[in-house]
C-alpha cells in the first residue's frame, strides 16, 4: 500500500474516502499511545473543499476511538494548523493545490510534518487494519479557536524584518482557498493597504484554479499591472505556497524569490555557519545570493525539507544555524517554526518591499534562462533509466560536477546547471536547465533521457 507521496496523502475523493480517514485517523492514534507516556492529543483542520467536513468527521471518530482527544480547529490554512500542532499532534485534510474533487491528508507533531518512517509506519498500520481502544480509553472532542494566534505570531515575527508596511499597497489573490483567512488580515494588521481578490472561501475554486501560476492568476497580474499596488501576492487552496507579481504584472520566478529570502535571513544571521536548505531543482541563484551573503547552501531530496532540516543539523555543530528551508513556491521560515507558510513569507517579503522595493531585491540576483521539462517514461522504467543516465550524462558533459543523491545534477559553467530526477508521483521523467543556452542544454540533455528510457 503507497499512501503517501511527497506532501501526504492526497487524491480524489474516490481514494481519499471517509473510510480511509477513520482508518488513518486510529493508525495516528495507536502509534501516539504507544509512543507517549502522558495523555496527548489532536488537533485537527480542513481547507475549504466541499468533501472537507465529512472527512473531517470521519478523521475525528477514528482518533477518538483510537484513543486521543481531539481539539477541532475549524477551516484554517495549513501553515495555521500546522502552528497549532506545536507541542501536540496535527492533522491537516487538505489537497493544498489539486482541484476541488480531490483531497488529502497531511499529518503533523510538533509542527513539523511526519518523516517518511513515520509515514510508512502510518501505512503499515492502516493496511494491517486499525483497531479502536477499549470503550473506557476513547478520546473526547472539543471545539477550539486558533486563527486570531496565528495571524497574530505571524505579524510578531514578520515585523523584525525589512520596514512598516504604513502605506504599501498589495494586491492579494487568495483564489477562493484558505489564505481568504489569513493573508488579507496580516497585512492590513502590519498596516498595508490590501486589495484582495478572490478573498472568499470556495470549495469549487470556481474564480480560479487552486494552483496559482501565470496562466491561473492572470486576473491578478492585470489588476497589478493596471493599478498601483506595489506588487501582487498569489496563494494556493491551503495557503503554503506562494507567487509573487512585480509592478508590471509579471510573475517574478521563484528561485529569485526564493535567493532574495534566503539573502536576507543569511545577511540577518550572527551564525558561524548560516545554512540554507533548499532542493536539487532549485537555482544557483540562491547559492551565488547566500554565499555573496556568507552562508551556504545544502540540498536535500524534493518534498523532504523537514527532513534535511533535521539532517544538516544532526550533521552540524553548536556554529551551524539553518537560517532558511524553501523549495520553489514554498517556504519554511525555521526562526518561526517548522512548517512551510506561504502566509508568513507574504508578511515577510511584504516588510522586505517597503524597506528598498521589489526592483531593488532583485537587481543582484542572476536571473538567467531556465526551463522544466517532463519526458514520459512507464514507472516500471524510471529505475533502469536513472541508473544508466547515471553513467551517460557525465560522459556527455566531461567538465561538469556530478552530484547522484537526487537524481543526476550536472553543476556546469557560471553557475549554469541540469537536473534530471525521475517524478514520484507521475510517469515522467523531469528535466530542470538553467542556462544561458537553455534551449541547447536542454536538448543535449533530453536526448540522453530519452535513449536511457529506450
């Protein structure tokens, strides 16, 4: 049984039933009773996906009669649940930016994310067949209030950064989804001058869909371009990821995002050893900025940054501080906490624009071409072609750095790169190049792909 993929369970409600969030919800209770000495419990959140309640119910019976209590939070966006699990459990049913027939389950302790072995744990149990506790062990349920907190941490923490937002004005596109509750709130609440859009919850997404990118947010890059917003902020349905949109209208590509942050949490940093954790499909850009800013960066496997996290510090010493964990589009703000929260990085970013504006972060960061591509391949194949890849892309590019923990990263030229990793969740094959020959790279490199696919 594969439950998991690389942010939780998630499918459609086909799949993701209300039978498997019982399930899922006593497998989470046997393993806290069997790890936890003192009574403990849940808490436990939706996004606003029409199927959410009734999963939501079904989660919350197979945790009581697992033998937690649990504390049901409401709607929240996920970074918000996740705040809310420190000290505790979590239980978050979202499919963050899948379209409104899916859904999902993300699970939390302390608020960060399960590790894999956790996870599979998780799958054991539930392919086994969970059980409840004996009727005098079963948890009981209470209703509980978390969002004024969260928006509240939020603006504490964000305020350290950059200047007072008195007077900016921000464009903020919610897209029906969970930021409607936080983002908008924030930002007026450290005193920008908000214009939201699509700022209502929407279970059907029906202003736009979920995942934002230039072809699902173009209502809001015209609204910017038109307007005088400063620059535009686009969510997905649960609220960890973000985009970000320049004055003109145009979406700022988000490994610039994502070295301009970890820029200024390095700069911040009295540490030794500052570390940015970031992923193999991330830019060099972000190593040129957080080197130019006396930090390094460490690169650990797609979907796993709490588990890097934890790794590059069981690795480290008492001068390693990890200032900054992203990959594209989402951000961990580890001064705040261990989650990724695209609602904080909206508050910090935000700060970072009023103190110098957009153009002023991004003027020294090398914004050269950079292209993705997806290459079919049978999953049944995807093992046998990264092996023999392994061998053919360093002979086709002698000169390059090779780096095999995540795939096949070939470290070229001034800061020019290609990753080819196979996809986890899809029968592809994926190609990332960044160059100022992009198109030609791209091409040496999808050639080699596709003779190791056959």
């Amino acid at each position: 049984m594969d439950l998991f993929g690389t942010a939780g369970i998630r499918g459609p409600v086909t799949t993701v039933t209300p039978e498997l969030a019982l399930s899922v919800g006593q497998a989470v209770a046997e393993r806290i009773r069997e790890q936890e000495d003192e009574p403990t419990e849940v808490v436990l959140a939706r996004d606003g996906r029409e199927t959410g309640e009734a999963l939501g119910s079904a989660c919350e019976a197979g945790l009581a009669s697992g033998g937690v209590d649990v504390r049901r939070l409401g709607q929240l966006p996920t970074p918000a649940l996740a705040f809310a699990s420190q000290g505790r459990y979590g239980v978050m049913l979202t499919a963050s930016h899948n379209p409104p027939e899916d859904n999902g389950i993300k699970l939390f302790v302390d608020g960060v994310e399960y590790d894999r072995d956790a996870e599979l744990d998780i799958e054991r149990r539930v392919s086994d067949g969970t059980s409840q506790a004996e009727w005098d062990d079963w948890g009981i349920t209470e209703r509980r209030e978390t969002l004024p907190g969260y928006r509240a941490a939020v603006c504490s923490y964000a305020s350290q950064f950059g200047d007072s937002l008195n007077g900016l004005e921000v464009a903020v596109d919610c897209g029906g989804g969970m930021a409607s509750l936080a983002t908008p709130q924030v930002l007026t609440e450290l005193g920008a001058e908000v214009q939201a859009l699509n700022a209502s919850v929407d279970g059907h997404f029906s202003a736009r869909p979920s995942k934002p990118t230039p072809e699902t947010i173009t209502d809001l890059r015209a609204f910017v371009a038109d307007g005088s917003a400063a620059f535009g902020i686009a969510h997905d349905g649960d609220a960890d990821r973000i985009v970000i949109v320049d004055s003109d209208g145009d979406v700022v590509h988000e490994d610039t995002v994502l070295a301009i942050v970890a820029e200024q949490y390095t700069r911040a940093s009295d540490a030794a050893d500052p570390v940015v954790v970031t992923t193999p499909n991330a830019s060099g850009r972000i190593d040129e900025r957080v080197a130019a800013a006396g930090g390094r960066v460490e690169r650990v496997r797609l979907g796993a940054l709490h588990e890097g996290i934890g790794a590059v510090r069981k690795a480290g010493d008492e001068e390693t501080d990890i200032v900054f964990a992203a990959e594209p589009w989402k951000h961990i703000h580890t001064g705040f906490g261990g989650w990724i929260d695209g609602v904080a990085s909206a508050a910090v970013i935000a700060r970072l624009v009023a103190e110098t504006g957009l153009g002023s972060l991004r003027e020294p960061v090398s914004e050269r071409p950079y292209r993705k591509e997806s290459v079919p391949c049978p999953d049944e194949r995807k093992e046998t072609a990264m092996d023999t890849l392994g061998q053919t892309l360093p002979s086709e590019f002698p000169d390059a750095a090779v780096d095999t923990e995540h795939g096949v990263r070939l470290e070229l030229d001034a800061g020019e790169w290609a990753l080819v990793r196979p996809s986890g969740t899809e029968p592809y094959i994926r190609i990332y190049a960044e160059s100022e020959t992009v198109d030609a790279l791209v091409s040496r490199v999808r050639d080699e792909v596709e003779a190791a696919i056959g």
